[in-house]
C-alpha cells in the first residue's frame, strides 16, 4: 500500500482539477487504476491495453466514435465481463475475481445506455434498492416484521427521499418507475447508483435524447454530484459541449485503443483524435 | 454384447420417433419463440386418423398416413390461426397456457368423439426381421422403417431450408421478424407454413410411435410430446441437427437407463440426463451460446 | 374508512385480501358446520385451500421472481408425502389432531424446503425456457422416486424406508405407510377448513410481508431488470434462492394440508398436469397479484363441479379448455386492453399513485 502511494499518482489530467480537488486527495493514490486491461471476444480484440487512472474527485470523459469499445471498458469496469487481460485497481484494490455485485459493494456505480430500471416499482423502492446494502435486517426480520425492520425501513426511506429531494424528485416518488418521463428515468438511474453509496459513478450517455437544456442541467447536476458526495464520475458522452464543458480529463478510444490523453483543449487539438473522428486530410 | 446392441439399436429406433416430433419444436420455437405444448396431442390426432383409415375404412397403410398427414397439417395451421395469431405480441407465458389450453381441448375432444377406451393400433409394418451376426441380432421392419424415415425427413428438412425460398424466409423470420417483413417477406404465412410442416412431422411420428407403442388412448401424445420436447431442448432448441442428436440420444438412454438401470426409473434417469446437459451446456447440445448485450 | 385510502394503494390492495379471506372463512364455516353446503361443496373445502396456498406460492415464484416453474405440484409432492408420514408416525405420540396436523405442515413444509434448496442450485443458473423445462424435469424425477418408495413403521415406532424394493422387516407390530406406486392408502383425515384457512392466512402474511421488505425489492428488482439490480449490488443467486425455496416451502405445506384431507394419496396425483392446473390459476388470476391467485384457485377448482358444468357431463372438459383459450385471447388482445387500461389510468389519476404491486 506505501509502495502504491509513492509512486506518482498517473492521473489522467492532474493540473488543471487541481485547484478543485480538497486538499486531503492530492497525495492519494487514484480511486481507480487501469493497467493494460483488455478483453478478446473469440478472436475479436475488443478493447486492449487500456491505462488510465481517475482522482478521487475528478470528472472525467471517455470518448470516441461508435464501436471504439466504450461500453465494454464500462462493463470491464464493472465485471459484467471478465477481462481477458490486464488489472484494475479501485482504490488500491485489485478486483481480479470480483463478480458485478462485488465490484459495487467495493465502490464502483453504474448507469447504462438503454436506461435500465425496475420498471414496475415505485421511484422510492428503485432507489430503496441501491441502498439495498446499507440498509441491514434479514428476511426473517422482514417477514416476522421485527423492531429491526422498522427501524431499518424508516432509516431506508428517508435516506432515499432525501437522495431524491437532491435530484428534485421526491414529489414523483410513488410513481412507477417505467411510467415516468424520459429525462426523469435518467435521473433516477443515476439516483439509484448514488444510492449504492460509490467513489466512483460510471455514466453511459447520460445526455443521449436530451435537448440542450436539459443537457445543461445534467451538467450542472453532474458537478453538483462530485461537489455534494465527493466522489469521482467517469461519463461516456458523445455530446462535446457536455464533455469539454465539465470533464477536466478526457480519454479518447479508437478500435479498442486508447489513441489520445489529456485536458479538453489538448484533445481538441490532437491529430490523431481529429482524424478518428473527421477522417484523414486528403493531400491536395 | 448381442444384448448392448439390440438395445442400441432399439434406442436409435425410439430416437428416430423422438427425432422427427422434437422437429416439430424445434421449428415452432425457433420460429414463434413458444413452447408449443400442444404438439404432443397433434400427434395423437394423426395416430388416431390413421388409425380409423387402417382398421375401420380398410384403407392402404400408406393412404392412412398420407391422410393423417393432411388432416394434422390443417389441423395445425387452423389451431396456429385461431389460438396463436392472435397473441403473437402477448407475453409468453399467456401464449403458454393457451396452447395448455389447445392441448386440453384436443385431448377432450378426442375422448369425446372416440371414447376413452385404449384401441390396439393395427400392425401394418409387416415383414421379415434383418438377421444380422448369425442370426443373433434381429432388427425389425419397424426399426428400419424409422431410422429411414427419420434420415430422410432430416435430409428433406436441411435442403428445405437451406435451398429453398420459404426455407430462407423460415431462417430470416426466426433470426429477426420486424427485419424479415421489412425485405418483403410475409411473416404471418412463412409461420402458418412452419406449424403446417411440423403438424405433417406429427402426424408421421405418431403413426411410427403407434408402431412400436400400439396403445392409443386419448393421452397417448402427452408423454412422447413432453419426451421429445426435451429431446430438442437437450440438442439445443431451434437447431435442426440439435433435434435429430438430442432425439437419438434421448431414445438411447431411455432404453439403456431402462434395461441396465430399472425400468421405473427409466424416465428419472432421462430427465436427470437432460439437467447434466443444461448444467454443462446452457443453451443444449447444439444451441447458440447468446451473449445478453449490456 | 378515510384511513384505508391513505395507504399506498398496493398496501390498501393486501388489507383487502386479507379481509376478503377472513369474510370468506366468517361466512363458509358456519354453513359447512350446519351442514348447509352441499356434500361436493363441503368435501371441496380443503382441496381448495391447499389449491389456493399452491397458487399463491407459484405466484410467488412466477409473478414476484419473475421465473416460469413447470414442477410445482414436485413440492406438493414431497410436502404431501413428508407430512402424511410425519403425520401417521406420530399418530400415537400426538394424539391431538390439530396439533399433529401442524406438526406434520411443518415437516412437510421443511421437507419441499430442503428439496427446493437442492433443485434451486442447478435451477437458478438457468433462464428463461430452459430454466422451466428444468423444472418440468425435476417435477417428473420427484414423481418418479416418490413412486418407488417404501416407508414403515415397526414394533417400536421405528422409521424404515428403502427405495425400489417393498419393505420386508417391519416385524411384529409393524405396518406399512408408503407403499410404492400405491402410495398411501389409508389416511387419518386430520385437515379441517379451519386449518385450511390459518394456512391461507400465513401464507398471504409470509408473502406480503417479504415482499415489501428489503429481500422482497431485490427479488422484484432482479425480475425487473437482472443487470441492473446486479450493478447496485444484489447477490443474484441469493434472492432467487430466497423465493424459490420459499415458495417451495409453502408448497409443501399445502401438500400436507392436502394429503390429510384425503383418505389416500398416491404419486402420480402431483404429475405434470397438476403443476400445470396450478400455473393456469396463476397467470388466470393475475401474475404478481395474490387476490387475483385465490379467486382463480377457488373459482376453477369448484367450477367443474357447479351444477351448471355437471349439466354439461361430457363435455365439461372440454368447456373448460375452451374457456381456458377465450380468457387469454380475450386478456390478451390489445383492443380489450386498451379499453381496461384507459380505466386504470382514470383511477390513477384520481388516487395521485402509481399502480399497484403484489
């Protein structure tokens, strides 16, 4: 553990976040550390030699065009596969073996690209769900309806309307999830991965299907995360106002590889980055 | 030894019946995605057709089935139009109990119009036993004739739908329906076409179970249906070689667990057999492994 | 009353059917008492609660997890088998025929519970389909084993059993209680609508009272989304567990009830097409909605018997499947459901909640 908190922090972008990140992180290790991960799928190499490393509560980017394999670092990420290669460290841990369930309980929230919600619970009992384990009595207790489920409910109810009174939600909170409006089952997901109590919130497309406007809110409410939970967000986004706008480390991926590293302006600039997205500058 | 084979040998002749119904399955899932429990009684219905052309009309053997493969084929496309169609965007469980329901109706419907009483079905596959080793090993007509009839429905079936144009429409609808009626083809009659040829497959194994098995009773479908549905799910459902393997192996094992093991447990070992498989392989003998995309 | 409608509409839902039951037992058990129910009515007391405790815990399984079970009448089964035996063993240890009774629903329960531990491990690895016909293969293994067993009991109250072969050596003041494929045919009939109606009771209770509890959500979660409800960080396999053996346990217990409400029982009673009855009631009442289970339960297992069906002699069956088709087509077809769906709307409207679970 000494040995890891020596060795300089790689962090994705460390200057400019500076100023933003309390003073307790600055000497810490990152929350999370890739090294050489990668993933074959038969003989397809779909993400290989993955390095990167996020600060404890730093807003980052991963980007790039369709099919570079953004997705699967988010599922490598969060064991929904296994990697075929490489490691990932959260917080100095190596989640090698680790299932889905356990990575989170470790640290790690997710949300996914096609929102994926309890449809038919209420927007309560969803978010009840991810606090699902830091809420503590056993069936026997649920079913026996014992002093300790009492407690535990109310403790679990509050927490999560308070969760959602952050999100200006509370007031949909006996809704059913799937009845709700586009915008608010986003929403909602990213409150039910809070709920998880996470250092580190993974965020699939959190503005596909949003209206500038509401793209402006997720903005607001993205650093509104990191500033009130001090936590780290690593969001896949093919918006660019969003990523250059509150990303202060951007990390770009082209067929499995990471081909750029930097702050929002080096990434606007670099070649390579340009050319994957825009294609080679013909020679006249 | 002469023992081993003969029962190999009556196994491969029970997995050939066993083959040509789990076809039937096999199909209507890969097609409908539903279980059609119904197609175990469908085979009943052709017994029992064939049966009334054999003993009471005196008809040829061969008209009889060619009889009792029309009247299941309509029978299948009229109960695939009544009951199926209309709850092609249902959950499928609803579509389940329906065809729960199909099955009740023809079961009771044949007690009602032929009696409950067991009828011994005629032996028409008449003829000599192949001798074979000196005479040790017979191998009766009955299984000749459904080993062949097995091989050719299997060959008839992969040339069907790997050359054919309604063969292809079959394969699209079954990979993506939406996609498939998009490129012009019509879903509604490539699925009516698909229950028409698995009811024909019924009615043709029902008359080659009867041969082997001549006691035909109303309920005569319900154990080989729910045999051969596990045949298919045992060679991996939707997969046309995956029903003729998980057929035959099904057939064997049911005799070697019957004649080495114990004849009561022969159908416990059967299913246990079937758990095994599914534990080792998901997705059966011959299934698609399917990655669910995150 | 002004109370009642400030519960959220899922917990008003759960009062009502427990008053709804209690209203039925209140008006049911004087009639049976005076003898005003007429002698089919009054034999079906019992078969129809073990019916309807068999349909809840499948609803549990279908509509709460979420899974498609084809083996239920397995559990039946065991609990039915487990319980008769516990029952007869202790027929002189507990004279009292309540108490055996619940003694022997207990053991019946436990027994379908351990069964259900060991089916579940192989079962919950499986989805969809193939998780059902892995059922269906339990249910049809289960069959098969009860019907080869042989259970005794010898001079000194002793339990001997052995599988395949009849029992030779009860000795002098034995008697047989399993007899193989007869099963067991001479039952002290210990089951009473009473008991009948407590079971009931603590089912809806375990039922209710899990689902609105911190497993009951992760169960839902896991059926409403499995990816989603592992990315927060629920242990799959646990809950699935949960409800499945849970269910199982119940199961067993009306088993029990069953089995001792019959004068003799016999393996092949709890086959494929019992599992299937069952289902019937589940999605006909409504999957995930447990009033809706025992109506459905209640309702088909007197219908047949009604003087109208009995009219019909012959065809009842048949009528039967009938009925069986029209209610999924006519459920099923989106024109009626447009039609209910706009009614619920207005009644969401008016209460200002979202719809109702469980």
């Amino acid at each position: 553990m000494s040995e890891r908190q020596k060795r300089p922090p790689t962090k994705l972008v460390p200057v400019p976040s500076v100023n933003k990140i309390p003073e307790r992180d600055i000497n810490k290790a990152p929350i999370l550390e890739c090294q050489h991960l990668g993933i074959d799928f038969g003989g397809l190499t779909a993400v290989n030699d993955f390095n990167m490393a996020i600060g404890r509560t730093e807003i980052a980017g991963l980007i790039g065009p369709n099919g570079a394999g953004k997705t699967t670092v988010f599922n490598l990420l969060t064991k929904v596969y296994q990697p075929t290669r490489g490691t990932i460290l959260l917080d100095g841990v190596d989640t090698h073996n680790m299932t889905t369930a356990q990575v989170n309980k470790a640290g790690i929230a997710r949300t996914f690209q096609n929102i994926r919600l309890f449809n038919n619970l209420s927007v309560e009992d969803n978010v009840k769900v991810g606090l699902h384990n830091q809420v503590k009595y056993g069936m026997f207790q649920g079913v026996l309806r014992l002093p300790g489920y009492w407690k535990e409910e109310k403790r679990a109810h509050e927490s999560a309307m308070e969760l959602l009174r952050i999100f200006d939600m509370e007031d949909l909170a006996s809704h059913q999830a799937g009845s709700l409006p586009y915008g608010a089952q986003r929403r909602l997901e990213i409150v039910r991965a809070l709920a998880t109590n996470p250092s580190l919130l993974l965020l699939d497309e959190p503005a596909a299907g949003m209206n500038p406007s509401e793209t402006a809110d997720l903005m607001d409410n993205i650093v509104k995360i990191r500033d009130t939970f001090h936590i780290a967000v690593l969001l896949i986004e093919h918006d660019m106002s969003l990523v250059m706008g509150i990303c202060e480390g951007i990390c770009v991926l082209n067929f499995g590889e990471i081909i750029a590293k930097g702050t929002p302006d080096e990434i606007k600039n670099d070649p390579q980055v340009i050319e994957a997205y825009l294609g080679k500058k013909r020679e006249v | 030894m002469v023992i081993f084979l003969t029962r190999l040998i009556n196994g491969i002749s029970l997995g050939s019946v066993y083959a040509i119904i789990a076809l039937g399955y096999t199909m209507v899932y890969g097609i409908a995605k539903m279980l059609n429990f119904a197609h175990g009684d469908v085979i009943m219905v052709g017994a029992y057709v064939c049966f009334f052309a054999i003993s009471t009309y005196h008809l040829n053997p061969v008209v009889g089935v060619l009889l009792a493969m029309v009247v299941c084929t309509l029978l299948g496309m009229v109960i695939e139009r009544l009951a199926y169609k209309p709850l092609r965007q249902a959950p499928s469980l609803a579509v389940l109990i329906t065809a729960i329901g199909v099955s009740y109706f023809l079961q009771n419907g044949a007690q009602l119009l032929w009696g409950s009483n067991n009828k011994m079905f005629p032996a028409f596959l008449k003829g000599d036993a192949l001798q074979l080793m000196d005479g040790q090993l017979r191998v009766s007509v009955t299984t000749v004739v459904n080993v062949v009839v097995c091989v050719v429905v299997m060959l008839a079936l992969t040339w069907f739908t790997g050359q054919t144009k309604m063969g292809k429409a079959m394969r699209a609808c079954s990979e993506d329906k939406g996609a498939a009626q998009l490129m012009g083809i019509n879903v509604d009659t490539t699925i009516s076409m698909t229950f028409a040829i698995g009811s024909a497959l019924a009615a043709v194994a029902g008359v080659l179970y009867m041969s082997s098995y001549p006691i035909l009773v109303p309920t005569t479908g319900s154990m080989p249906g729910i045999k051969a549905f596990t045949a298919a799910v045992f060679g991996g459902i939707g997969s046309i070689p995956g029903a003729l393997l998980g057929g035959l192996l099904l057939g064997v094992i049911e005799i070697f667990a019957g004649g080495y093991i114990s004849t009561q447990l022969q159908n416990a070992i059967v299913f246990a057999v079937l758990i095994v498989v599914l534990l080792v392989r998901p997705t059966g003998l011959l299934g698609k492994q399917i990655r669910e995309k995150v | 009353m002004n109370k009642l409608k400030r519960l959220s509409p899922a917990t008003r839902s759960n009062y009502l059917t427990y008053l709804g039951v209690i209203l039925a037992f209140a008006i049911l058990q004087p009639m049976a008492a005076g003898g005003k129910l007429s002698p089919t009515l009054q034999g079906q007391l019992v078969p129809i609660c073990a019916y309807v405790v068999m349909t809840l815990s499948l609803n549990l399984t279908v509509g709460v997890l979420g899974e498609l079970s084809l083996g239920h009448a397995g559990f039946m089964s065991v609990g039915a088998f487990s319980g008769a035996v516990a029952a007869s063993a202790l027929q002189y240890s507990i004279p009292n025929g309540g108490l055996r009774l619940a003694v022997a629903m207990v053991i019946g329960a436990v027994f379908a519970g351990i069964v259900g531990v060991l089916i579940s491990v192989p079962v919950l690895r499986l989805n969809g389909d193939y998780l059902a016909i892995v059922t269906l293969a339990f249910g049809q293994i289960i069959k098969s084993i009860v019907e080869n067993l042989y259970v005794g009991v010898d001079g000194k109250g002793m339990l001997h059993a052995s599988f395949l072969k009849p029992l030779t050596s009860l000795g002098e003041g034995g008697r047989m209680i399993v007899n193989g494929p007869m099963g067991i045919p001479n039952i002290a009939e210990i089951s009473s609508f009473i008991a009948g109606f407590i079971l009931i009771l603590i089912t809806l209770a375990v039922i209710f009272n899990l689902v609105n509890s911190r497993a009951g959500r992760a169960i839902m979660a896991i059926r409403d989304n499995r990816i989603a409800a592992e990315s927060v960080g629920l242990n799959i396999t646990k809950y699935k567990m949960m409800a499945f053996v849970t269910s199982a346990a119940l199961a067993g217990a009306a088993g029990t009830l069953f089995a001792l409400g019959q004068p003799a029982i016999v393996a092949s009673k709890f086959d494929f097409n019992t599992s299937i009855l069952i289902l019937v009631y589940v999605v006909l009442g409504g999957q995930g909605k447990m009033w809706g289970s025992i109506i459905a339960a209640t309702f088909l297992t007197v219908l047949p018997e009604t003087p109208a069906m009995r009219g019909l002699a012959d065809y009842r069956m048949l009528v039967y499947a009938v009925v069986l088709i029209v209610v999924m087509l006519v459920t099923n077809s989106p024109a009626i459901q447009s039609f209910f769906s706009r009614f619920q709307k207005e009644a969401e409207r008016e209460n200002g909640k979202g719809g109702e679970q469980a």
